[in-house]
C-alpha cells in the first residue's frame, strides 16, 4: 500500500468553514488494497502507528481527522498534525469463523473509520442490513459521528455509537482490539488484524464515545439489523400546547394520530417556530416502519430528505435583519418542506439508508442543542421559548426524541430523551440565545448535557458536572489503555484540554 502522503504545514478549515486551525503538517492516509478485511486492517493500523510514533519523538500534537463535519473546533489541533481518514473507507461482511462463540455474524459489518455515513448505509444494505439510526446527514465519517454521539430521532433507538462491538484503536505504544468483557471476534481474527486484544467494559464505553480523547481508533465492528424501509410523512402543520404534553409523556402514537397515521412512529422530528409555535405552522416530519420491498425503487431526495438544507436557506433569509423575523422564518421554513407528503398523498417509501441527505456548507449557520429528560419537556419548554427569545432568538427550535444510548460520554444520558436543536445565523445573537438557554434550565434545576460536535459553552468543570462518575470512570479508562503519559500528550488539544479531557 502507498504510504501516507504529506502535504506539510498549511491552513485547513473544516466543511462547513466554521473554524480553521493553522496546521505544523497536513497527511493523509491511504488504503491497503488487499481483498481480506483483517489484512487491510493491519497495514492501515501499521501506518498510524508509524505516524504516532514520529509525533510523539518529534513532541508534536497529532489528530486523527474525518470529514471536518463538526461545526465545533472538537476536530483542531492548532500547529499540530492532522491525518485525514476518508481514503480508509472500505466495509466488509464477517464470517462465523471471524466471531466468538454465540456471536451472530449476520449482522456484523467490519467498517474502516473513514468512510462516511452514506457509505455505510451503501454497504449495509448490500449485505441486506440497516442501521438501527443516523443523524439527519450522511457526510459525517462513521468514526466522527461516533466519537461524537451523533443522534437521530428513532425513538426506540440510542446514538450512531450504539452499532458499535469492537474497535481497533492505535496509540503510540501499540495497536489494540477493544472490546468488551465479553469476546466479539476470535483471537486469530484480532492476530491477523496486527492488535493485541484490550477486553474492559469501561474502556470500550470510553471509546463508544471517544470525543478524539482515546486514541487513532482505525476501524470498527458494528451490528446492524435486517433491513427494512419507512414510510415518509413530511408536512408543515399547526401544533397546539396539548401536543407537546403528549411528547413529553411520550404519547408519540397520540401526537401521531393527529398529524400522520394512527400507528407507533419509528421515528418523530417537530421543528418549530419559537417566534409563535403555537400559532404559526410547524415543519413536521414522522417515519413509519415497512417491510422491505426491493420491487420500490428508491423515491427523490426531496420526498425522502430531513430538510436540513433548509437550515442554509433560513440562515442566509434572516442575517443581519430584526424586523419581522417570525414572517421570514415561516417563509424560510415553507422553502424548507416545499415538497410536503400528507397522508393521502402517494406514499414515500425508502430504505433507511435513502432518508438521510448530505448538505451544503452551513458556515453562516450556528449549531447548538440541549439533551434533557423527555419527561422534562413540558415544565422546560415556555421558559427555554422565552429565554432563547430574550437573547434575540436564532431561527428554528427542533425537537428530536431517543432512548439512553451507550457510551460514557453519550450526551443522551437520559431513560428517554428530547434533544433541543437550536440553528441559526451565525451571529452574537445566536450565542447570546443559547446562553440564555442554557442559563434558565440551570436556573430551573433541569439536568441536560450538550452536543460535543456542536457550539456547547462547556469547560472541565461544567463536563465533570453533568457526567459526574461517567467523566471519572472515562478518565480512568483513558489511563488504563494509554498508562505512559506520553501518549496522551500526542492526542493533547487546545480544545480537549479546556474540556477537561486531556490534562
């Protein structure tokens, strides 16, 4: 295999042109083109070691690099190296000789770090699978969205990070398989893939959930399920106060009878206008489980997308202006689900894999959210609307519902939970909203944590408060698989730092 190319010191700015780092070297790694899926997981692990290695004798800073998705700064290392992953991108099925005893291996996929969320989907479904859930976008690398406990909004379902059952994880001491107590694949598999075996339940919850702090993870076994498609129901509709108690009571069928149709959702999404959201029109969007039929081609992007393009639409219609903001925004949001699928229209009917969407760069946009308790919802909601106006209000407020999922550092920490998405122009006003959001849960005794890929205001304190023995049990695995002190240094950030994450 090629080795990794180096494109020396230069300034790089992540996808979305957010932030930018100054950077002491640029590299990328290439992919193994062996057909055995634990021969390329050697030689690419074998590279990042090489790479590790050299930064820790040259005492520089190194991060592993996905697509640069994150809005946040998670991904910079300023005069550091980053190493990009999107060229080791292949996915592999597994075979029963591969997995330990009483391991299925139907649903096993072996996923390299860098290839991107629709890639997965792509290769899941060729293997007759699907992902249990996904964010609202593909373009995300699956190690990225994982590290940074990327959700949906299936409501029987945790994070992206759920699929996960093991992990080839490279630090400079060496190339281990991380798993949990309990074997996954075989100890001849883990040889052939050049890692020596790391079972701790602990550490393989720390890195479900990585947030960049737990080393150069290369690659992944995930379980996914038989595939199965949903049905798309996408429409601007007026919600009223009852609705939003029966969200926060988790009467998704009730809210659903309403709006779609009068069976269990698989999946729910209100984005709303804060400006009047009871009476202005809601984008509402609920998917609906169906057997998978291979004679339903797939439908156009517009019928089956979140509407999350809309978001650069929005932003673009309402910088810089404070004037009838309500009236833009419904307008921006009418835009956003042009192409509605009501109930008695001609059914929409997808795999999973075609209900996700990349978008264009959002750099005007501001990211942030709030995860909470579901059952907090309804006492949260007219005080989180009035402060988030207060601040001068961003654009849109989403509500998306999921189960706890794992990892230590999951931001959905909660039995069941409502995440809050506040996106906006990227302005003053949009971080003074949030804030102010921020400030009146605190104010209310509300616990809620804060999405690590996105704006969040978080500091070491405020992270050792909201996971309390989570974030000391994160940090003692983190010791556990990296003892030497020298190689956390290589992964040490500016960012991962003031998180408290690395000292």
């Amino acid at each position: 295999m090629p080795p990794p190319r180096r494109h020396g010191p230069c300034r790089w700015v992540n996808y979305h042109g957010t932030e930018s780092a100054l950077l002491g070297d640029l590299m990328e790694l290439c992919n193994s083109e062996r057909e055995a899926g634990r021969d390329v997981l050697r030689e690419v692990a074998g590279d990042a070691l090489a790479l590790l290695r050299d930064a820790s004798r040259a005492g520089a800073r190194l991060r592993p690099l996905g697509a640069g998705w994150s809005p946040s700064p998670i991904a910079i290392v300023q005069g550091g190296w980053l190493v990009e992953t999107r060229r080791i991108n292949r996915c592999f099925g597994l075979d029963a000789d591969d997995v330990a005893r009483g391991i299925d291996p139907s649903r096993l996929m072996l996923v390299q770090a860098g290839a991107t969320v629709d890639e997965v989907n792509d290769c899941a479904e060729e293997l007759g699978l699907s992902l249990r859930t996904g964010g609202a976008s593909n373009g995300q690398t699956w190690a990225g969205a994982c590290a940074t406990g990327t959700h949906g909004s299936v409501l029987g379902a945790g994070g992206i990070q759920d699929h996960i059952r093991a992990l080839q994880v490279v630090t400079p001491s060496g190339i281990f398989w991380v798993e949990p107590h309990q074997p996954v694949m075989t100890p001849d598999f883990v040889a052939a893939t050049g890692s020596t075996i790391f079972r701790d339940d602990d550490v393989f919850a720390a890195c479900q959930v990585a947030v960049g702090a737990m080393g150069f993870v290369t690659a992944m076994v995930i379980e996914c399920v038989p595939i199965y498609m949903v049905r798309n129901i996408q429409k601007r509709a007026r919600i009223s106060r009852a609705d939003i108690t029966r969200l926060a009571q988790g009467d998704f069928r009730g809210f659903s009878r309403g709006y779609g149709l009068n069976e269990d959702p698989h999946f729910l999404q209100v984005i709303l206008n804060p400006f009047a959201p009871f009476e202005r029109d809601a984008l509402l969007r609920m998917l609906y489980l169906r057997d998978f039929d291979p004679g339903i081609p797939p439908p156009p992007r517009p019928l089956t997308g979140a509407g999350y393009d809309a978001l650069t639409l929005i932003g673009k219609a309402m910088a810089g202006i404070d004037l009838l903001r309500a009236d833009i925004l419904q307008m921006a949001m009418r835009a956003g689900y042009a192409v509605q699928r009501d109930i008695d229209d001609p059914e929409a009917i997808a795999t999973w894999g075609h209900t996700t969407e990349p978008h264009n760069p959002i750099a005007n946009l501001f990211n942030g959210s709030v995860t909470m308790a579901r059952a907090d919802l309804e006492r949260a909601f007219d005080p989180l609307i009035e402060a988030f106006l207060s601040g001068g209000g961003g654009t849109v407020v989403t509500l998306r519902f999921m189960q706890r999922a794992s990892g230590l550092l999951a931001p959905a920490r909660f039995d069941s939970n409502v995440v809050i998405d506040f996106d906006g122009p990227r302005s003053d006003v949009s971080h003074r909203s949030y804030r102010a959001v921020v400030a009146k849960l605190d104010a209310l005794g509300i616990r809620f944590t804060r999405h690590w890929g996105k704006t969040n205001d978080l500091d070491a304190a405020r992270v050792a408060r909201d996971y309390g023995d989570d974030y000391r049990r994160f940090r003692i695995a983190q010791r556990r698989l990296m003892p030497d002190s020298t190689d956390i240094a290589v992964f040490r950030s500016d960012p991962l730092v003031h998180l408290g994450l690395i000292d």
